[in-house]
C-alpha cells in the first residue's frame, strides 16, 4: 500500500484528535472534495485507500498506533477526542 514517503506525527492536545479529523477531511477523498475542499485528502488524496493520511478512528486507535509506532519513552499519553 506504500507508495511514497511516509511521515509518522503524534498530535496531542485538548481535542487533537477531532482538530485533525476535521483538517485531514472524510476518509474517501471524492466525498472531501465535495464536503470540504480544502481538507488534505481533498487536495491530495485521489481515491480509496490513496487518501493521503491516515488518522486514528477513535482514541482507543489512538493509542494502540502510537505505541506501535513510538517510543513509550518519548510519547505523550493519548489524546481525548
């Protein structure tokens, strides 16, 4: 599924995890292009699993993702929605 350079980033904040939802845009980027275009994957997804970023469904995922792709010694605890 990779098909260019991945950048892994951990917000964490009072509502991070909504703030970035909003800013990346529903997950199917015709349907961004449409509700808000000037989400990321309105701009720079092209369809399906090609949406550009990938942003944690709920903070349960939040929290199983960064400890995965993290250090524990220099992450932040998880964010509430």
């Amino acid at each position: 599924m990779l098909s260019d350079v991945v950048v892994g980033v951990e917000l964490a904040g009072d509502k991070a995890l909504s703030t970035i939802k909003t800013i990346a845009g529903v997950t199917n980027p015709v349907m961004a292009k449409q509700q808000s275009p000037q989400s990321w994957r309105a701009k720079y997804g092209t369809e399906g699993v090609k949406n550009a970023v990938h942003v944690s469904a709920s903070v349960d995922a939040c929290k199983r993702e960064t400890d995965y792709f993290f250090s524990k010694q220099v992450r932040i605890n998880c964010f509430s929605a």
